[in-house]
C-alpha cells in the first residue's frame, strides 16, 4: 500500500516560490489559493486561512506616471541632439 498523499501545504514547501503565512503558518505557491486584491496600483496578499496580510506592494518612485514621461522625454530629447550632432559634423 502506498503511503498516504501529503497536504498541498506540505508539497509548496519544497518549491522555490512558495510564500508562507507567519501568523498561522499556512504555505502555498505564489499563484496558489492566496486572496489577492489590487487597489490602484498597490496590490495585497492575503492569507486565505487567517486573512493576515502577507505580501503588500506599492509602486517604486521610478514607476510613477510623471516619471515615466520624463524618461521618455529624456530618451527622445538625447535621440533628437544625437541625431542634429550627427549631422553637423564634418565627414
């Protein structure tokens, strides 16, 4: 007879992305049964057992909106200056 089947809490222990619930212990994979809610741009991980908040992430100052632009714009701008410098000098 084989040995019984192990829990799936046990099984996500083994793996690498596996996140763990420090209040009552509870692992699962990342994309596993864990409540996940998006508000805006800040996203939460909830423990589906406990409903302790596991993971919280918030966008860094370098993903904001007006930083983005002003990387694009930075990007085009020195495309632009490249492009005239270029031209200008002589072959």
């Amino acid at each position: 007879m084989s040995p019984p089947a192990e829990s799936s809490s046990v099984d996500a222990r083994d793996r690498k992305a596996t996140l763990f619930c420090q209040d009552c212990g509870h692992a699962s994979p990342v994309d596993g049964d864990w409540k996940v809610r998006t508000l805006g741009s800040q996203r939460r991980i909830r423990c589906p057992e406990c409903r302790t908040v596991v993971d919280e992430r918030r966008p860094s100052a370098r993903d904001t909106p007006v930083r983005q632009c002003a990387e694009a714009w930075r990007r085009y701008w020195s495309a632009w200056t490249t492009l005239f410098a270029d031209e200008t000098r002589p072959v």
